[in-house]
C-alpha cells in the first residue's frame, strides 16, 4: 500500500493548521464517555506544537445530528474541555462539530473553504472518518497543502499488513450482528486466511446461508435464553439443540475453548465482531474468551470496530493487543479492499 505522505515531512514552524481528527466519541451526561479516541489523536498535535505551528485548528464530527434540536445533544464542547485537559496549549482551538453545516456530508466545496480560510496547511488525522467523503475529510484536501496524521499513518501500517503477506497460521475471528457490513471484508481477507473462525449471530446467518468459499469454523454449542433479555432464563446446549424457541445469546463454552485454541496458536490475528451480546453479563464470557485468546496469542494481533475494541478494554488485555484499530467502518472498508476517500485525496 503506498501511504499518504506524512505530517512528518511538513513545514509547519509559524503555520497555521487546520487537523481533522476524529473525535467522534461516547457522550454520557453531557460528558465524554470513552476518551481512547481524543487520546489517539494527541501525538499529532504534539508533533505539530512541537514543530513551532503557530496555530492549530482541530476540527471534527460527533455524532449523527439531523436537526437542529440535535444540536445540543451533539455540540463539541464536552470533547473541547477534555481535549483541553489532555493537551492544554494555548495553541489549539477546537472547531464546532462539523456537521452543523449542512455542507459536510454533502462534501460541499464552499464548507470546505470556509475551513480552509486563514489556514496554510492541512492535516488530517481521522482513520475512522477516512471512509466518508465529507468537506472536513475530502474537498478541504483539495485547498490547501494536505498531509496525513500520526494516527492515519499508524492505522494504514498496521491495518494494511494484513492486506499483504502474513505470517502464518492467519486467524481472522468475526461476529457480532451486523453481517452485511462483514461480509466484504471476509471475501477479501477470508481465502487467504488459514482459518476463519464465525460466532455470534453471524454464525446463524452463515449456517443458513453460507455466502463464502473457504471452510469456516462455527461454535458447536451456544448459551441459549428463553427471550432476549438480560437477565433471561438460560442454559449452555448444542446449537442444533436448544429448546424450542430459544436464542443463542453467546457460544458456549466448548466453542470458546476451541476458538481459544485455534486463536492462540495463530501468528497473526484480525478479530471483528462480539461472540455475543456482551454487554450483558451472563452472556459475555465467549467475546471476553476470545479477546483473552487474542491478548494471549505471541503473534501480530489486530482488533478493529467499536464492539469488540470495547471488549477489549473490559476483558482489561488491550495492552496484550499489537493494534487496536480507532475505526470501526473505516477499517473494515480499509480490509475489503476499498479505497477510502479521505485518504485518496493526500498526495502521496
Ligand atoms: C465512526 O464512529 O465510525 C466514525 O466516526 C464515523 O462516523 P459516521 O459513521 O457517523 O460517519
Ligand atoms: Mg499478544
């Protein structure tokens, strides 16, 4: 993969900066919830202050606002005073959420050059909005001088090694529930893994009907419950098994020994997707089982998408992971084989 050219080769003593980041973060109580990203996009800025930039301009979404009552619920200012508790310098400003103008998602020029205005140079550093063409990610490039971020840089390198030679065994491990978003990603990558291993609803889907063309590893059994509901009646049985109208919450524990296995015996590792419905206690010892496996195994190890990062963090093993990815539709559009406009538009 040739990579965007890199913040590294700019010139950016007295400069001002305009930075794409991608700050997209979990709000709870008008407060940010999860920091990972906001802190993921701090080695660019510090380069970028270290560097002398007289100013910089950090500018990203949050959320989905549709209307102007979302504006609110979706205004950067939470994200703003934690950034400025991580990196206080009066240097950066932080920009409102892009997608109160209209013109963002339509990636409309005249937003773009409203950004662009008073700035010389332009950084963009948001993996996980590189698959969006947006002004703030793709026409902005076009009008000023455009290099790529620390954190763009590292998540091409890393994500990228699994587009090319490997080593092997080649581990990819998918589930969760959203399998048409997976399916492309498992076409690309899934001929040319040793083994694929399949849980969680996606697992249901493939058995009954199996869209690939290389064997796939499924759970043998299942944690069943009684309805959808957290604290349901339930019991492990064999997937083909369970009692009339019950649903698989979670892979059993046989499968989670044998997913286990499979996983911590690999050389490399690309894991997306829970086994199951984590969030609810009962139902996430296999997703905490595959990503101990996952932090256990000696080799190169990738985790990308929100859920099973998330995981990954609760399983308390994300230092064991070699890369955990900050995009979720970003990295799987990256994996499929796609080129992702908002680094399309860098020169390389
Ligand atoms: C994400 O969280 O996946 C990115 O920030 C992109 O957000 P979007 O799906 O709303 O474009
Ligand atoms: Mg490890």
């Amino acid at each position: 993969m040739t990579l965007p050219r890199s913040v590294r080769e700019a010139d950016v003593a007295g400069k001002v900066v305009l930075v794409r980041s991608d700050l997209n973060v979990p709000l709870e109580d008008g407060k940010v919830a999860d920091d990972a990203r906001i802190r993921a996009s701090l080695p660019t800025l510090r380069l970028l202050l270290d560097e002398g930039a007289a100013s910089i301009r950090v500018c990203s979404h949050l959320g989905r606002p549709k209307s102007d009552e979302d504006r609110a619920k979706y205004a950067i200012e939470p994200v703003r005073a934690r950034l400025r508790e991580l990196l206080p310098d009066e240097r950066i400003t932080v920009l409102e959420n892009t997608r109160f103008d209209a013109g963002e998602t339509k990636n409309d020029e005249g937003f773009a050059r409203e950004l662009a205005e008073g700035c010389d140079l332009y950084v963009n550093d948001a993996f996980g909005s590189a698959h969006r063409a947006h002004s703030s990610t793709e026409a902005v490039a076009h009008l000023l001088p455009a290099y790529a971020g620390l954190l763009l840089l590292a998540e091409l390198e890393n994500l990228g090694k699994l587009l090319g030679e490997v080593e092997r065994p080649f581990v990819i491990v998918s589930g969760g529930a959203k399998v048409e978003d997976k399916v492309g990603v498992l076409q690309n990558l899934g001929s040319r893994a040793d083994r694929v291993v399949i849980g969680g609803k996606m697992a249901e889907d493939v058995r009954e009907h199996n869209p690939f063309t290389f064997d796939v590893l499924l759970p043998t059994d299942v944690v069943a419950a009684s309805a959808f509901d957290k604290d349901a009646e339930s019991r492990v049985a064999p997937w083909d098994d369970r009692p009339d109208g019950w649903l698989g919450l979670d892979i059993g524990p046989a499968s989670a020994k044998a997913f286990g296995e499979v996983i911590r015996s690999a050389k490399t590792v690309f894991w997306n997707g829970p086994m199951g419905v984590f969030e609810w206690p009962r139902f996430a010892e296999g997703t905490f089982a595959v990503a101990r496996a996952v932090a256990d195994c000696d080799g190169f190890t990738v985790v990308g998408g929100g859920d099973s990062v998330r995981a990954v963090y609760e399983a308390g093993v994300a230092d064991d992971v070699t890369w955990i990815s900050t995009g979720g539709g970003a990295s799987l559009e990256l994996l499929e084989g796609k080129e992702l406009p908002g680094v399309a538009a860098i020169p390389c």
